[in-house]
C-alpha cells in the first residue's frame, strides 16, 4: 500500500436511484434542512440510512447528524444516520438554499417554480 492511501474508496457516488431516494426525502421533510447542532462520523454498523434507505455496513463511512431540538419547537432531539454521499448531498442542499416543497418540487431560495 502505498503511502497514505485509505483502505477504502474516497469518494462514494450515489447511483440515480439513492440521489433521488435522498432528494425526496428533503422535499417531503423527512430530511432537515436546518444546520444540524454536532456532526459525527465512523464506520456504520449495519442501521439503515435516513436519506436513502440502504443499509450504512461496517466498511463504509457513516454521519450522524444530531439536532437537539427538535422540529416545530418540540423538547427532544432528533438523530440522522447517512452514509457519506448522501449526507454529502443534503449538505449541498442546504448550502444552496434549496426548500422543502410538495413531493416533486425541490427548488431554491428566491427561484420561480
């Protein structure tokens, strides 16, 4: 192994089907799109991912993305599990501004629909 090489990919793609899985769930809310309060990362341990349902195994990168309050101003916390990517590609949702619209309509801040 040559020096610094990781022991697995760098980068993870999300197939058309796990990009979509994960771009609905931020239009239909399942997703936050509120900046999380701590971010963790480690191996997964098998539990499904929050954003696009397959299994997070034990030799991929997963996020736990934790909010501590929760949503429409409710006392407890809420926890995320994602895989790289598509925490990756919520990030990126965030980030440009996209909203949460009725199932079919992901748009951006200030863009006509």
């Amino acid at each position: 192994m040559q020096r610094n090489a990781l022991p697995y990919p760098s980068e993870v793609p999300l197939t058309a089907d796990q990009r979509q899985r994960v771009l609905d769930a931020i239009t239909t809310g399942h997703l936050r799109l509120d900046p999380p309060t701590k971010m963790y990362a480690g191996f997964g341990v098998g539990r499904a991912c929050d954003g696009c349902g397959e299994a997070i195994d034990r030799t991929m990168v997963e996020h736990e993305v934790v909010y501590e309050n929760g949503r429409d101003g409710a006392s407890s916390g809420e926890v995320l599990h994602l895989h790289l990517g598509c925490a990756g590609l919520l990030d990126a949702a965030r980030r440009q501004g996209v909203k949460a619209y009725a199932p079919g309509q992901v748009g951006r801040e200030g863009a006509e629909q």
